[in-house]
C-alpha cells in the first residue's frame, strides 16, 4: 500500500477508533458502564475527526498529520519532565506501637472488667469515642444500617476460619535442621508463597519499628511485652476481586475482606509449617493475630508504597490486596525498599479517598511528621465508629482508589505512565474522574459471585 497522507489518516482513524472500543468492551467486562460509555465516545469522536480530515485536499490532510504527529511527540516528550517529586519517607517509625493502643484491640475491651478500667485508666483520652462506637450496632450486626442476612453469613464463616487458624500460627520444629544457600532458600520460599496463593512476595530485614511492643490481642497474654527475635519478615499479597471492592461501602466488601483475610492466613500459617518442618523457627502473622505490622513489613519488603488512605498500594492491584506475613530465621535474602515517588506525588494531587471517605477519616492536606516519620495521618477512631454503625467494614477508600482498577493491559499502561511521569499523573487524575466519576456510586451491592 502506497504510504500517502490520505492512507496514513485511515491508519490513525481505525487505530483510535479501535483503542476506543477494545477500551469499552473492556469495561463492560469489568462492569464500569460509564468507562465503557466513555471510552466508546472519545474513540468514535477522535476517529471520526481523523476521518473527516480525510475530506480534505493534499495540503490540508498533510498539515492534519504533521500536527498529530506534533501532538504524540509532545506527549512522549512531557512524559520525561521532571514535574511532581515528592519527598519520600526515609526511615522507619521512632517508637514500638503498643497492640493495645490500635483500634481492634481497644474495641475487644468489655466494660466491667479489669482490663477495660486499668486500659482506659491510662488513656482516657480513647474512653470516650471507643464507648460511643460500643454502642452502635456493630459489625455484621443485622441492625447494622447496611448489613443483610446472606452477606452477613458468608462472611462471619470466613472470620471463624480465620478465628481457627489463629491457634496454629506457630507449632514444633523438624529435629534435622535441612541445610542450605540463602539464594536457594529465597527462591524457595518466594515460589512456595506463590504456590500456595500469594499474588507476589517480598523478605524484609525484620526493624523494631515493625513488631508491637505489646500484646493487645490474638494468642498470648493481653499486656504482655513481645519478645520476637526473628530475623526476617516473608510479606505476601492476596488479591482482593475487584467487582466484590467496588460495592464498598455496602456488604459484599465486607465478605471479600473476609474470605481473603481467609486466604492470607492459610497462606501465611502453610508457609510458617513448611519452613517449620526444614528445621527453622517461624510465626504467621494473621489477622487478629499479629506482632508485627503488617502493612510496614510489606513497605520494607519491596511489595509497595503507603499512600494517603494508609493502606499499602501495590504496584498492580494498588490497595485491593490484603497482607499476610511470616516471620522466621530460615536464612534468607532481604528485598530492597524503594521509596515511590510516584506514589507519594499521586496521592498528594489525587485526594479521592478522602473525598469520598463517608467518616472523613482520611486527612486531605498535605503529609506530617506523626511517630518521626513523614505520613498522612487517618483517623482510625472515626473510620471504625462508621463500621460500626453500617455493620461493614466500609472499603469505600479501597473502592475509589485509581490504584484499585482490575490489573489488565488498559490499567496497567496508565499505572506505567503514573509511575513515570508528573504530567501523566495529572492526566491520569482528571482522566480517573471523566471516566469513572470524582464521586464512584458503589455498584453490584447485593452482589454474589
Ligand atoms: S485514592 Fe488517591 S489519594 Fe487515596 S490512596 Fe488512592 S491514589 Fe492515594
Ligand atoms: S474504610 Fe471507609 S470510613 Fe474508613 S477510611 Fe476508608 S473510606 Fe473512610
């Protein structure tokens, strides 16, 4: 085919007409109706204006062109400005966080008893909101504003599963210690976390600033100090199904926290046994039964970076992970963090969590200084009231996340441009908003896989 203006304007006119509806049938897969909308408007408008200029003589097709090619060459151009640095957090958290302190273990406290009256003795502070939020219904209650009967069921299953495992998170070591090169124990237990379930995998060099000071809840005694010696942290994700996270605030979020909640733990409490049964020491750390922090062990294994919600965002699924870990002294070989400045950038103009946060519980200014490290600060006394009174436990930050959509090819090449460029960022952002709205309606709320 001869290469004329004439053919090179049908090439681009079929191309982006093209884009447009692999983009819609994309998202009506994924069950984003206005993407699809959307994504069928922009590639029928810009095609069908490509197209038109072929109604143009020679000159006027050529100008059309050279101006197109202009635009893409600009574009590929902006994409290498050095706009939007952010200054990354360096350093972990000053202090050990006391398990006590953290709003799940607050909640578990029971008026009357002991250890309610010597907890709130020492922090008066929480008495207040912590008994205004025992008040409310709570959590899968049916006379929660949001909870339904079916819903309820399938996930109050999940949490005594997870309940269940929480006895074997730790066991009795192999006799003969297997022996071995940290490179092959790495490579081992990374594929065996993907074996069992995990979504990607990353070893961090356990800190003091990862682990409690104290018990506050799951096996052990309540107040006790954490002795964990263990060397290494094995952080893994679990992916969360994006349909279920987008009907946040509404139950079927609550179910899929529950079930993957379920998977980290099996997960975690399998890999702890495997590396138990080569002879070394190991802990899984599950929900309801952590000494570590999570989030924070995940942050240092190279799994993400932690954004304005205070969730981690992962570099595919953003937050719609959640996060297992085991600890242990099988000699191993650490990942390396990277701050994320692009993260840290695209949270700092982005702000959708917070502006859809029902509790307003996520800070919407600029990052502080909390702990001596730099971080948007969520108020997790408010969040956790709002569980409270819906019964779920909301997910509506996950859910609106640009992070959060699916990971398939569309997604991915805006995360790739996110990651690379200021100016992308910014696009990517008004783009998010176009396409899937500033304020995202929950959808499928009564939905069942
Ligand atoms: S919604 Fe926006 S501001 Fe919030 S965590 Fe996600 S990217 Fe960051
Ligand atoms: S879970 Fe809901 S209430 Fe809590 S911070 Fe996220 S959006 Fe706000």
């Amino acid at each position: 085919m001869i290469l004329t203006s004439f053919n090179l304007l049908l090439f681009l006119a079929g191309l982006v007409f093209c884009a447009g509806l692999a983009f819609a049938v994309l998202s009506l897969f994924e069950r984003e109706y206005r993407a699809a909308g959307m994504g069928t408007m922009a590639g029928t408008a810009a095609g069908g204006l490509i197209l038109l200029s072929t109604l143009l003589d020679q000159n006027g097709e050529k100008i059309v062109l050279v101006s197109l090619l202009g635009i893409l060459a600009a574009s590929i151009l902006f994409l290498f400005l050095p706009l939007g640095r952010a200054t990354p957090e360096r350093g972990e958290p000053a202090n050990q966080v006391d398990e006590r302190d953290i709003i799940f273990a607050r909640a578990r406290l029971e008026p009357g008893t002991e250890t309610y009256r010597q907890y709130y003795q020492t922090h008066p502070e929480y008495q207040k909101i912590d008994d205004t939020s025992r008040r409310q219904p709570g959590l899968l209650d049916p006379g929660a504003r949001l909870t339904d009967p079916l819903h309820s069921a399938a996930t109050a299953a999940s949490f005594a599963l997870t309940e269940a495992l929480r006895e074997a998170v730790d066991g009795p070591l192999a006799l003969d210690q297997t022996q071995g090169s940290p490179q092959d124990f790495t490579q081992t237990v990374k594929k065996l976390a993907r074996y069992y379930g995990a979504l990607d995998c990353g070893i961090a060099i356990l800190q003091p600033a990862h682990i409690y000071s104290h018990i506050g809840r799951g096996s052990g005694t309540y107040g006790e100090a954490i002795n964990l010696s263990h060397r290494f942290g094995i952080a893994f994700t679990v992916e969360m199904n994006p349909t279920m996270v987008r009907a946040a605030p509404y139950p079927p979020l609550t179910m899929e926290s529950g079930k993957q909640y379920v998977e980290a733990a099996r997960v975690a409490v399998q890999l702890a046994a495997a590396i138990r049964e080569l002879g070394y020491p190991a802990r899984a750390h599950i929900d309801g039964n952590y000494r570590v922090i999570a989030p924070l062990v995940a942050r240092s294994a190279g799994l993400g970076e932690i954004g304005r919600m205070g969730l981690l965002l992962t570099p595919r699924q953003g937050p719609r992970v959640r996060i297992g870990v085991v600890t242990t002294d099988l000699p191993l070989i650490a990942d390396t963090y990277r701050p994320d400045e692009s993260v840290l950038d695209f949270c700092r103009i982005c702000k959708k969590c917070a502006q859809n946060c029902p509790s307003q519980s996520i800070p919407q200014g600029e990052r502080q200084i909390d702990n001596g490290v730099l971080r948007w600060k969520i108020k997790p006394e408010s969040c956790y009231h709002y569980w409270t009174i819906v019964g779920t436990d909301c997910g509506k930050c996950m859910a609106v996340c640009p992070y959060s959509h699916p990971d398939n090819w569309a997604h991915n090449l805006v995360r790739w441009g996110i990651r690379r460029s200021g100016v992308f960022r910014r696009a990517a952002l008004l783009l998010d908003d176009l396409f899937y709205g500033k304020k995202p309606p929950a959808r499928d709320r009564s939905f069942l896989p």
